[in-house]
C-alpha cells in the first residue's frame, strides 16, 4: 500500500514516519510505502486556512489525494492553552507571525503565561489525522492533556514541545525520546486509531 504524507514540513514528516513504523505499519507483516508531496512537482503548497484542525486536514488530505492519486494521509495539530482561551489552537505554527518559527512561538507564548499561576497552566495538545482515497475521507483525533511550563527544557521534539509537560509526568516533550513521546503523544494516538481503522478494512495488514 502506498501512502503519501501531505506535509511539507521536515519535522512533522519524520515524526510521522517513526510513529507510523512504531504503530506497525512496516515490517514483513505490512506493506507500506510512505511517500510525501516532494514527489510530485504538480502538488502544490495547501494554505491553512481552516477555522478548526479538522477543516484544515480535511482539506491537505483531499487536495494531495487529488493532485497525486495515492492514499493520502494529512495531520494539522496544535496547542490549546486554557488561560488564552484556547489559542494559540489552529495557527500555533504561525503563533508569532506568517512564518513558521518555533523560538518565536515559543517566546509569544511564554510571555502571554507571565505572571499565571501553575493550577491555571493547563493545556493539550490536538491532532486531527484525515486519510483521503478512493472511499472518501476519515478523521482520527487525538489529544494530550498537560501542562504549560515556565521556560523551555530539552531540545529534542519540535514547536512546544520544550514547553508542554504531559500530565503525570514532570518531564517535557522537549526532553523525551522520539519513541516515549510518540507512545502518548496526540499524533501517536491519533495514528493509532488510522493503524486500527486501516486494521479493521484489511487495506495494508
């Protein structure tokens, strides 16, 4: 089964694909092959312009399905902090400006938190997973609760990780290996209920 990832961010891909391996997609009982729009030239950049992570996917998953002809595969995620009314939410990668920057982002976020106290830093991360083919398209959702910290620790994750502690857990992503953040993470679990629903139709395992 041939599966493209429609995403263009290098980051997010690489997470993708060792969650995905980590869920069982690959190896001698599953045939799967990750591709990703790089391979297509006649895929264009999909802008983000959905009002819920859900409009957003949903949109990435039929267009690159569309202009590619392969099971497409599409994530949009984000934080959701309580204390800001839910922001930054559907434009956390574009937080602190139109252009991705995870430090900036970071920065913005950790200066709206100033002063907040530790019961009110409450937040979640929210991933929505579409998967387009000849079918239509599925959703799976899958979020994280926790909390926001004061100042970033670890440098391995991306966007807020550094920042964002799990509930139950007095480590942050940032600080975690790939694999213990993918197996609670909102894309982890997210990905795990496409791995069941691909399970279920007999479509790769």
């Amino acid at each position: 089964m041939d599966i493209i990832l429609a995403s263009r961010n290098r980051k997010k891909i690489e997470e993708l694909k060792n969650i995905i391996q980590a869920c069982g997609f690959s190896g001698k009982d599953a045939a799967v092959n990750l591709h990703t729009p790089d391979e297509f030239p006649q895929c264009e950049e999909v802008e983000e312009d959905g009002a819920t992570f859900e409009a957003n996917a949903v949109k990435k998953a039929a267009y690159v399905f569309k202009c590619s002809g392969m099971t497409a595969v599409a994530d949009d995620s984000g934080l959701e902090v309580d204390a800001l009314d839910g922001a930054p939410g559907v434009v956390s990668a574009r937080y602190a400006g139109a252009v991705t920057d995870d430090w900036a982002n970071l920065e913005k976020l950790l200066k709206e938190m100033k002063g907040v106290p530790d019961e009110k830093r409450g937040a979640r991360f929210v991933c929505c997973i579409a998967l387009a083919d000849l079918s239509g398209i599925q959703i799976f959702m899958g979020h994280v609760e926790g909390r926001i910290g004061t100042e970033p620790r670890g440098e391995k994750g991306f966007g807020y990780d550094p920042v964002f502690y799990p509930e139950g857990h007095n480590r942050t992503f940032g600080e975690m290996s790939d694999q213990e953040k993918a197996s609670m993470s909102h894309r982890g679990r997210a990905l795990q209920k496409l791995r069941n629903y691909i399970k279920e139709k007999g479509l790769a395992l």
